[in-house]
C-alpha cells in the first residue's frame, strides 16, 4: 500500500515538474530571429522563469530529507511563569531531590546517571533525542532514580507542574551539588516528548569518545561527565559507609559539628546547605580521579575510561591539573550536555 502511494506521489511530482523542464528548455534552446516583436522577448523571459522555477521544485525534491519522528528538546522558556515563581519552583525541586539523596544515598549518581541515559540518546545527524522524558533504560540504579523523580513529579504537581526532562535534568545537576561540587545553573521549560521511539541506550560502563561525539559533545566533555560519575560513585559508596558507621556508634560526630557545636544555620542558611545538609563528609573532587590513575580499585566505569586513549588522556590531564580547573569545566561540560538538541520557543511564537 505504501509502495503504490509513493509511485502515486511521484508520478503527481515529477511528471508536471518534468513537463515544464522539457517546454521550457527547448524554447531556451530556439535561437532568436531578428524582426521578432516585443511579445516574444516576453514569452522568452517567461520561459526562463519556468524553468528556473521548476528546477527549483525538483532540485527540493530530490534533496529531500525527511525528519525523524522524534523532535529536538523544545524549550518553553515563560512555562513556570515569572522570575519569583521559578525560584519558588527550583527551591521546592531541590529540597525534595536533597531529601532523597539524603536518605538514600545511592541516588546521588542515580539521579546523575539517569539524566545521563536520557541525554545520550541525542543524535546529531538527525537532530533527535536529547534530554525529552523518552527513554528506555534497563540499569537497575537508574530506574531506582526514576522512581524517585516520577514520586517527586507527583508531589509537587498540585502547585508546580515541572516536567519530567526538567526534573532528570535539573537532578543531575542537584546531586553534584549535595556533595559539595559546583552549582550549575540548568535551563528550565522542557516539553516532555510524548511520541517516538527511543533509543536503546549505551551501558554507561562501555561508552567511548565516540559515543560523545555522535550525541555533539567531544571526548573533553565526554571524559568529565564519566569522570563525574565515578566521583559521586566513589563519594555515595562513602557516605553509606559512614552512615552505618554513625548506626553502630563509630562516627565522632552526627548532626553537629566536627568540633562538637551545634551547626545552627542563620534565616538563609548557608548557600550550599539551605536545602539540607550536604551529604557525606567529603566533598565532590579528584576521589575519582585519584584512584584511577593510581590504579586503586578501578571500577567498570574507570575500567572504560582507560581503554579508550582519547578519554584516558583528558582523565590524566585533569588528575595532573588544578582542581578550580576541573570543576569549573564540570559545570561547563553538564550545562552543555544538558542542552544537546535543544529549541527554543515562547507562548507567543
């Protein structure tokens, strides 16, 4: 059926299309005669015009190229309303995302590792995927991620609708965050996609400088975003350590301070705690990267990063360099990520 719409459909093209060319060509073709009148320089001016239009048609056609059936990232940059309403909106977010992963530890590469899964799909021929809400993913510790960003959806949908990309993408971010990394501002006002196919996904543990570069990113960024991975691996793992340690009445401290005061905040708290206290006792830097190059326990993850020789010489570059450097190009590297295919758009276009 699909087979005979085609002929049918290029048959109602090309045939006119071709029509055109033919008269028009062979009156281009005629050399002119003298004494003819002005009537016929008209039809000549005519001619011409016809077949530079048809061409044009033709030339379309053949270069054609249809679009895939999943759209780029469309952002609707009024869609939480004014300045007062976003914060309010981000504020509710990240307190809900710092409870969890204060709970749960293991949700602070989760939720890193989901936006990740969602991200990687993007393809830069096609222009399609990116961070939309269509995934498939079948890692354990991200669908446990998962669960949490649809519960956190559910609960705040009765003042703030966000939506699902925003959350995955703005979660990545918030657990960098709980374990003292850099604060990266995430644009918000994602449309969720509803339709399409996604992407089966990339095990995270066999990714290579190329996977980046198909989705538009370079091994540079490719490197920090697994690097990332591996910190916030490496500082949960800590941090649920230290909890059962805490149980068992090991730890010098609890909920006071090291020194043994009370860590009472002012009205605003402090800017990296005023959402709750950060997670872990060691913050978000070079844990990772320390390991790797040093060859101590090396994970999957690390395992990946060595293999490839472009990943493994920006992670030697980054253990060696300043460490102000490194996270700033964290940032840097996930802000970019976030935005792979994206469009903009407002209430009035």
């Amino acid at each position: 059926m699909h087979l005979i719409f085609l002929c049918a459909f290029s048959l109602a093209i090309f045939l006119p299309v071709f029509s055109l060319i033919s008269k028009s060509s062979s009156e281009l073709l005629k050399l002119p005669t003298h004494g003819k009148n002005e009537m016929q320089t008209s039809k000549d001016t005519n001619s011409r015009r016809d077949f530079l239009v048809s061409s044009t048609v033709l030339i379309s056609f053949l270069t054609f190229k249809p679009k895939s059936s999943r759209a780029t990232v469309y952002f609707d940059i009024e869609k939480y309303g004014d300045k007062e309403l976003k914060i309010a909106t981000i504020g509710k977010l990240k307190q809900n995302l710092r409870n969890f992963m204060g709970n749960d530890p293991s949700l602070i590469p989760g939720f890193f590792k989901l936006a990740l899964y969602d991200g990687l799909d993007y393809d830069l021929q096609t222009d399609a995927g990116g961070l939309d809400g269509l995934f498939d993913i079948k890692d354990e510790l991200a669908n446990k991620a998962l669960d949490a960003v649809l519960t956190i959806k559910k609960s705040l949908q009765r003042t703030n609708e966000l939506s699902l990309a925003d959350i995955i993408a703005y979660s990545g971010a918030a657990a960098i965050e709980t374990v003292g990394g850099p604060r990266i501002t995430v644009q918000l006002g994602r449309t969720d996609q509803r339709s399409g196919q996604p992407k089966e996904p990339y095990p995270m543990e066999s990714v290579t400088a190329e996977t980046f570069k198909k989705a538009g990113l370079g091994a540079r960024e490719g490197c920090l975003l697994l690097v990332t991975l591996g910190e916030l691996e490496c500082l949960a793992d800590k941090a649920i350590a230290q909890s059962k340690s805490a149980e068992n009445g090991d730890d010098d401290y609890g909920i006071d301070g090291p020194d043994g005061s009370a860590s009472i905040p002012d009205t605003f708290g402090s800017s990296s705690e005023i959402y709750g206290s950060l997670v872990g006792k060691e913050k978000f830097g070079g844990n990772f990267l320390d390991a790797l190059v040093k060859g101590k326990e090396v994970t999957p993850l690390g395992k990946a990063i060595l293999a490839d020789d472009q990943l493994k010489a920006f992670a030697l570059k980054y253990a060696a360099g300043n460490k102000s450097t490194f996270l700033k190009d964290v940032s840097d590297a996930y802000s970019k990520f976030t935005l792979l295919g994206s469009q903009f758009t407002n209430r009035n276009s």
